[in-house]
C-alpha cells in the first residue's frame, strides 16, 4: 500500500505469486472437477444432461394441457418458464451420498429437475402449472391455480399441518372414497397400478396421498400426492419425499441461519453504513465527495441488472402484475439504499485511509495510475486462482469433518435468468460492493477501536461471512468457516496491494465461478459469454491503462528484492 505523496506503484513478486496460483488452479481442477463433493456432486451430470428448450418446454405443457386438462386458449399469453427443483429431495440424497445412485435408477422416471410452465386461463381467472422433465419434457406434475382464498393461502404456508386444514376446507364435504374414485384415473394416466399403492391418506385429511413401496431409496419412499376443488383434481405430484428427520433438521438449521444473516450481518452491515456518513463526514479534508460516485453507478447498474434478468423467477413466484410491481418496486429502494452506502462507504474509507498517511485507492490524475490498475488486474487474477485453490481445499475438509452438503437454489439457476449469459454481472456488484464496505472502510474503522489490525479484519470478515449463510449449505455454520478464510485472504490483499487489488480479485473470483455456470449451460452463446466476463476484467485493466498517464514508469513488471508482510502490531500515532 503506497504512503501519501509518494509515486503510486505496486510491487508484488509475481513469481511467487504465479507459482501459487498455478498451485491453486490445480487445487480447483482436482477437487472441483474431478473428486465429487458436496459443491459438485455430481460433475458428469453438467456435461452429459441434454436439456431442452424452454419454447420445447411450452409445446410439450400445452399438448398436455389441451388434451388431459381441457385448456382452451387458442393463442395464450407469453407463458412464464422457471426452472423448478425438489429442494429436499436433492439435500436428503446429496447428505445420504445417494445422489449417483438415484440419478442411474430413479430420475428419468423421477426427476428432482424440472421446467414449470404457467398457462394463463384469462376465462376462469385462473391458471395452470405444468412440470416438465428438463431433459425428455415429458409432464411429470400440474395444478390448477385459483382464486380459491384457501388454496392460496395453503399454496404458501410453511406449516404442514395448516396447509392440510386449509386444503381439507377448499375439498369442502368430498369423502375419501370420492377421492381416490376422482384419482383413479390420473393414477392410470401415470402408469401406475392400483395394486402398486397404499393410502396414506386417511378420512378427515386434506388431498389425497400414496406410496409406492416398491419405489424407495434410502428412507425416501415414492409419493403421489392429489389435492382436490370441486369435485375434481386439482393438483398432481409424483416425487420421492425426504424423510421427516432431514425436513426438522433443515428447519432447525434455517431458523439458525435467520438469526445469523439479519442479526449479525444486516445490523453489523446497517451500523457500518451509518458510520460511514459519519466518517465521510469527519474526514471530509482528506477525501473527496465526487470520487465515490462512479463505483457506485456501476454497482448501482449492475445489481438492477442483475435483479431485472431475475424477471422470469420474480413473475413466476409473485404470482399477479401487482405483487410484481411491488416486489420491484421494493427491490429498486434496497438497491438505492445499498448503493448510496457503498458510497459513503468509499469517501469514508478512502477519507480514513489518507489521514492516516495511505493511499488504499489511488486517483486517477496521480502519476503512475494506470500502470498501477494494470499490476492490480494481474495481481487479482493470481490472488483468484489462490483463493479458488484455497476454497476447493476448505470444501474438501468440510464435507470430511463437517459432513457439510449442499442441496438446489433455483433462484440462482442460469435457467431462470431471462438472459443467462448476463448472470456474472453479479461478480461486479459482489466485488465492489463488499470490498468496498467490509475492507476499504471496515477494517480502517473497526482499526480505531480495537488497536489491531488482525481483528479488525477478523471483525468485518465475519460479518461478511454471516451474510452468506442462507445459501442452501449445511450445517449452516459451513459457509462462516469456509469465508472467514476467505475474507481474511482477500483483507490481506487489500492490506499488501491496495483496494483495487482487493476489488480485481474478488471481482475475479466470482466471474470465474458465475462464468463456469453460464458456460455449463453449452451452447454458443452461453460458452462464449462464460468466457467473455472470466477475461472482462483483463480488458477493464487495459483500458484504464492506455488511457491512463504513463508516466513515471511504462515497465510492466520489476525485480522485487522481499515482499514485506503487513504488520498486525499496534502503529506508531498516526499511521494506520
């Protein structure tokens, strides 16, 4: 990190730092791809799915529709695609280590992965629900969505025993017999043999329930599931279900990672942007109100960017245009919020910094600053091959000290982006967005409490790894761990290099990960862009650089005699 008043140049001994990343690359290679874990269960599943279109998707849900469900739009509206995933079901047989085991003889008949398709019914006020097997579109399940206050209510409670009441109110007096009578029909539909099932369903319960006892795996038992309105079916499902014993065990877990992300990373995050206003202001002779400005437009742009290509998940699950406008309404302020944080949190930290003698983040007018991005461009890319090496290791020990496993998120699936190859924009606003508030002017300020720097970084690490604990990751106290060394690794980049450093790696890091997953998906377009935004920060740094003032010094790289490590001891008055 540069002294104020001196030439901004960066030193790092990139031989090191080369041989390092190249270790760290193998890491990756070896325990991502090739040794199956709990973050890549299943690595052949990528490369050998053939997944069909989602217009595929919606001619195999309408010829269903119109022949078995009596659906009459000639020309429906543009149906809404979402790609779907049996949560538990996944979870259950990834921490079992079944999911090999189910994928060779259950989930062509059964698939945990599917496309929903929603039909409007403009006549009835109503529509209609269609899963499609991702890879074969054959109908797998449906429901009718209506206006019934009971179904919609039931369709979004959590609690078992609530749902059941409120469908059973919405069946009104249909008997159990009348039930199974209505049901047969769709069981044959199936394939199924009425001899094949038991009743788990008894007189005085909501829907209608079998299982298929020659269909098991683990403690996971094929069910189908009916639910009935008017005398008719209104919903099917065939799937195997996750035992309760895993179901009270994720429950349990996610009331802990609740607790985790909204007290201990959203009100540490809410106490650092209010601190930052306060110290952009005390340190306002050190800094400058208009430098924070550009980072936050970009990261501003890149989050409605994202959120915008999340459309298709967002109008699927909100369920009319009014909920829709709303949810995006609300997201609009959020990201506002968040952006004007981010940017006091830049004049702050920066404010911070230079008071105490350091240039963290280098202007654009000093001399040597375009060379300086450059070496912090190349500095992020090896930090980033390290930090994917050290991940892949701590997922590694995980899962064989933890018994850390992961399950689906489809939130996050390329497949409900409107535009999939736009996904690793994301890495934009994650990597100046968190730098810039959990290192740039979180470590300096928490510095000013503690008297050191390694907790100071232990500090706002930890309340960045809190963050992340709602992913679908168990226990959930796995990705607190495996980002706590994270964090740690990129607060010392901050520390040696600087905060553009810091930012390239991060940056990096997550474009090379979001980059892989939009590649996964195979076609043209999708590998082309994958690779697009793994390269777009090379191309960032040399922009900057050529249309940066050269001078004092145009080398690309010189020799480094020592890298001298940051000193965690307590600092003479006035430094930092």
């Amino acid at each position: 990190m540069n002294p104020i008043g001196k030439p901004v140049v960066l030193t790092a001994n990139f031989k090191r730092l080369g041989l390092l990343s190249g270790i760290g690359l193998i890491c990756f290679f070896v325990f991502q791809l090739l040794i199956p874990s709990f973050s890549n269960p299943n690595p052949e599943a990528l490369t050998n799915a053939k997944i069909i279109s989602k217009q595929e998707a919606v001619i195999h849900a309408l010829d269903f529709a119109r022949s078995e469900l009596g659906y009459t739009e000639s020309q429906p509206e543009k149906p809404v695609v979402t790609y779907q995933a049996e949560t538990d079901l996944y979870g259950y047989l990834s921490r079992e280590k079944l999911l090999q085991q189910y994928d060779r003889t259950w989930k062509k008949s059964f698939p945990y992965e599917t496309f929903r398709v929603d039909l409007p019914e403009p006549s009835s006020k109503s529509k209609l629900q269609i899963h499609v097997d991702l890879s074969t579109g054959k109908v797998v399940s449906f429901k009718r969505m209506t206006s019934s206050t009971s179904y919609t209510q039931a369709d979004i409670s959590t609690d078992e025993q609530a749902r059941s009441r409120l469908v059973r109110a919405a069946e009104g007096d249909m008997t159990l017999e009348a039930k199974e009578q209505t049901a047969a029909a769709w069981v044959k539909r199936f394939g199924f043999k009425p001899s094949d099932l038991k009743l788990a369903t008894t007189e005085g319960e909501g829907g209608l329930k079998y299982t298929v006892n020659d269909k098991k795996i683990g403690s996971s038992v094929l069910t189908l599931a009916f639910t009935f309105e008017d005398g008719n079916v209104r919903s099917f499902t065939q799937s195997f279900s996750a035992p309760s014993s895993y179901t009270d065990y994720v429950k349990k877990q996610t009331y802990w990672a609740n607790w985790m992300t909204y007290a201990g990373y959203a009100l540490f995050s809410l106490v650092l942007g209010i601190l930052a206003i306060v110290y952009a202001s005390l340190t306002r002779r050190h800094t400058s109100f208009v430098r924070g400005i550009v980072l936050s437009i970009v990261y501003f742009a890149a989050s409605m960017a994202g959120t915008f290509n999340m459309l298709p998940i967002l109008q699927a699950e909100a369920g009319g245009r009014g909920a829709l406008i709303f949810l995006m309404i609300l997201q609009i302020f959020i990201t506002f919020v968040m952006a004007v944080s981010l940017y006091f949190s830049l004049v702050g930290g920066d404010g911070l910094m230079r008071k105490v003698g350091l240039n963290a983040w280098p202007r654009a007018k000093e001399p040597g600053y375009g060379l300086y991005v450059l070496r912090s461009m190349y500095v992020g890319y090896l930090w980033a091959f390290i930090l994917l090496g050290v991940q892949s290791i701590l997922f590694f020990v995980l899962e064989r000290t933890f018994n850390t496993f992961s399950t689906t998120d489809a939130t996050q699936s390329p497949y409900n982006m409107a535009y999939p190859w736009l996904l690793p924009i994301m890495a934009w606003m994650a990597g100046i967005g968190e730098e810039a508030v959990y290192r740039l002017f979180g470590i300096p300020m928490v510095k000013k409490m503690v008297r050191n720097t390694f907790v100071a970084c232990l500090i706002t690490t930890l309340i960045w790894a809190l963050g992340h604990t709602l992913y679908p990751i168990y226990p959930v106290i796995s990705r607190p761990i495996e980002l706590t060394f994270l964090g740690l690794l990129f607060s010392f980049v901050f520390l040696r290099y600087g905060f553009i450093a810091a930012m390239f790696s991060h940056v990096i890091f997550d474009s090379i990960l979001m980059g892989l997953s939009v590649m996964s998906l195979g076609d043209t377009v999708n590998l082309t862009a994958g690779l697009f935004w793994i390269v777009l920060p090379a191309i960032v740094g040399y922009i900057i650089y050529w249309f940066s003032p050269k001078k004092p010094n145009r080398v690309m790289f010189e020799p480094i005699k020592k890298e001298e490590p940051y000193s965690t001891t307590p600092p003479p008055e006035g430094q930092l």
